[in-house]
C-alpha cells in the first residue's frame, strides 16, 4: 500500500550519488503556457461577456470567488487538459491558475465550481449560445462569402444516473446525444441532448436562427447547409429550398436508390475486375421518396476495391459537376469530424458527470468556451508557427505544458520557463502577437 505521507522518495542510483525526490519544489507550476490562454480571453473578452449573464443569488456579504473568477478557473482548467473539478483541490493553490484567473489567494474548491456548475439554468446556457454566436461575427473583420455549416451528432457517454437518462441502440450505450454545428474549425452551436430523439431534432431551428442572424450581418453571404444522411429530412430540405440555402446531405441506401445506380455499381466493378485497382464511377439522377413532394438531385458515387463495393448517395441542390460535389465540398466534411474528436477527447465535453442534465449541458458548453480559446490562439497568434494547424490536444502539450519557477513578491511576479523548452520560440511568436512591445 502506497504511504501518501512519506516526504521523499528514493530511485536507482547514478554514479554513486543517491537520487530522490520530493513534492516540497514550493512555487513551482506545469502549466507555464496558461499566460497564452489569459492573454487571448483577455484580447477576446469571452469569459468576460458570458459571467455578466448569470444572476448572482448568493448572499454578497459571503462572496470569496466571483462569477467571472469561477467561470474563468473551469474553463482554464479544461483547456490545459484538467477535466474534473475535483482537479482543482490541488490547482486552487497553484501560482499558475491563480494568476491566470486574476488572483493572488487561492482560487474556488471543488465544492463551490460544483455549486456554480449545478447553478446555470436554461436562459443563462442560451444566452452562452448566442454569445458563442457572436464571437464568430466579430471576428470577421469582411463579410465572408461563403459560409459552410456542419451539423453532426456525437455520443457522450454516461456512467451514473444522470437525469434524462436513456440507452441507444446505435451506440449501445447508456448516453446524451449532443449536437454540434462547426463552421470551418470554428465551432457556433453544443447543444446538448438526451438519446431517446431523431439524431436531427432541433437542427432545423438552429439552421433557421443561424441563417437569419448571418444574413442580418452579411446579406449576400452563400449559405450552405451539410450533413450526414441522418439530417435528410424533408422539412429541413424543402426549408433551404425555399430560402435560398445550398444543402449537401448524405441520404441512406435503399432498393430504389440502388437500383437507379445499377448501372455505374456495374461499371466500377467490370473497371475494377480489369484493372485490379480501386475505381471510382459518378452518376447523378433525381429521385422522389415517398415523403418528399418534390423530385431531388441525388449524386452516386460507385466505389468498388479489393474490400467489394462502396457505394454512396448524397442530395443537394447544388449545381457542379457530380464528382466535384462529392469530392471537393462533401468530403472536406471529415474536417468537422476532426474538430469534434478534439472537442471530445481533448477538451473533454463528454464529461457529463453531473446528476442535472443543465449542469451537464454547462459543461458542454464550458468545454466549447475552452475550445474557442485554443482556436484563436493557433489560428491567429500561432499562424506563422508549426502548430498553426495542430490540435488542441497538441497545444496543450507542446505551448500549455511548460514548467515554470515562479516567483513572487509586493511589485513582481516572474515566470521562469524551462530554459530547455523544445517549443519556446512558438511561445515567443504567440507573446509577441498577443502583447505587441
């Protein structure tokens, strides 16, 4: 049984001299790189717009850690990779967070992030959404002129028994069935929800609200809806049709499908069988489902390799060529698929753990807010730099992840980097972008 309150520890020794090790280093952090992420919300003044929403029920008199502080040491915390607020017990003391948050005492426990997490109702994680919203407006210094928005359900697991609570079959898996809209890397919409709906509820509100703000800001912005074929729904459709949204949705196989596409299934298959390499043939045609009131352009692709045949369909209402359609605006899709794994993996907004499913809703939203922060980080202070392009999960390591020597006194606080840093001159980059001389 590990003895927790033995002071030292002692390893192998090396030439004779006994090595050890102790937790007694004082003022010592490794997570350096959070002045990056301070500077950036403090450029950006996100926490800082999103604490003014909440209403303040707690007695004033008793009041140790404001809004913005608390806000600001969870969402900190998320993006230097810190998921659970059990975390900050330890981290409250830390020089690094303390003085990243705006403090020079220690920061909230565990308890009080819990009561502030539990604290969020419906009007306060609307009114985060819409300031998520207007971030992406902001900044754009021109109006953009095309905007591509993905939609896409993902699975948040969930292990106790969290309100709203339900099995899937698809993810056979007790979980929350959140949705995400991403434009570009940038990321406008985590609304979370629970597993027992269609995978597209709700996306036709939130395109509607979407297009209506873009074009109050940008009225002849191209708009263009995308998605999997889990959001080929016919009132979603006949909605773009009528107001003049560009939409490319994969649509599942059937019978019918597959039989109008018998012809290129085919082709790919003889130009497969003749050549031993993968081949791919492209048809387009127009089909009617049975729900549908009107024909639609669907688009084949006919994909046959030494794995057999891959065949599959999309609906649009764009008018290039079938197999630029295909290639060059449904495939880059995978992107957003990328940008969600970071969302999930790196910054942790499947950790639903709270019994309330608004607090878990919260803590969707507070993984977003960490996201957006390391977003603007790379993709504006870092865009001369190798991680210009790298994942969150990648900053955290190589930019956020620096030990630090700290020191401390009435007019100074002095942040010694390691001296061996592998990545400081990103960090220089990043210093010099955020705080001109």
């Amino acid at each position: 049984m590990t003895n927790c309150n033995q002071n030292s520890y002692q390893f192998s020794p090396l030439n004779r001299k006994k090595i050890t090790a102790s937790f007694n280093g004082g003022a010592i952090g490794s997570d350096g790189g959070l002045l990056l992420i301070r500077e950036v919300d403090k450029q950006i003044g996100l926490t800082k717009k999103i604490s003014k929403i909440f209403s303040d029920h707690r007695h004033q008199s008793y009041i140790e850690h404001s809004i913005e502080h608390l806000l600001k040491q969870r969402v900190y915390a998320i993006a230097a990779g810190y998921e659970d607020v059990n975390d900050h017990d330890f981290l409250r003391n830390d020089l690094c967070f303390q003085t990243a948050v705006g403090r020079e005492v220690a920061l909230a426990s565990s308890a009080t992030l819990s009561r502030f997490e539990n604290s969020a109702d419906r009007k306060v994680l609307v009114a985060i959404s819409k300031i998520l919203v207007e971030h992406f407006i902001a900044r754009h210094k021109t109006a953009p002129q095309e905007l591509i928005l993905d939609f896409d359900p993902t699975d948040n697991r969930i292990y106790g028994h969290q309100e709203k609570r339900h099995y899937h079959g698809y993810y056979q898996n007790y979980c929350y069935l959140p949705l995400h809209v991403f434009c570009g890397e940038h990321l406008l919409v985590s609304l979370l929800r629970p597993s027992d709906i269609d995978g597209a509820k709700y996306a036709g509100a939130i395109l509607k609200l979407l297009v209506k703000r873009f074009r109050e800001v940008w009225p002849k912005v191209k708009i263009v809806f995308r998605g999997d074929s889990g959001f080929a729904r016919k009132r979603i459709l006949y909605w773009c049709e009528n107001n003049d949204v560009e939409y490319i949705v994969g649509i599942g196989s059937n019978s019918r499908l597959q039989k109008l596409a018998e012809d290129v299934i085919k082709q790919a298959k003889n130009l497969y069988e003749t050549t031993r390499e993968k081949q791919r043939v492209f048809a387009e045609f127009y089909y009617k489902a049975e729900s549908w009131n009107c024909q639609r352009r669907i688009i084949a692709k006919a994909e046959n390799n030494e794995k057999g045949e891959n065949t599959r369909f999309l609906i649009t209402n764009k008018k290039d060529v079938s197999q630029i359609i295909y290639d060059n605006h449904y495939c880059p899709r995978g992107d957003m698929e990328n940008n969600l794994k970071q969302l999930k993996l790196d910054l942790y907004s499947d950790r639903n753990s709270c019994h309330d499913f608004l607090a878990n809703h919260f803590r969707v939203l507070l993984s977003s807010i960490a996201y957006i922060l390391l977003i603007e980080l790379k993709s504006v202070h870092l865009k001369k730099t190798n991680l210009a392009k790298a994942y969150c999960g990648t900053v955290q390591l190589k930019l956020l992840k620096i030990g630090v020597m700290i020191l401390k006194n009435t007019r100074n606080i002095k942040f010694l980097l390691a001296s061996h840093c592998p990545y400081q001159n990103d960090f220089i980059t990043a210093v010099q972008s955020l705080v001109p001389s």
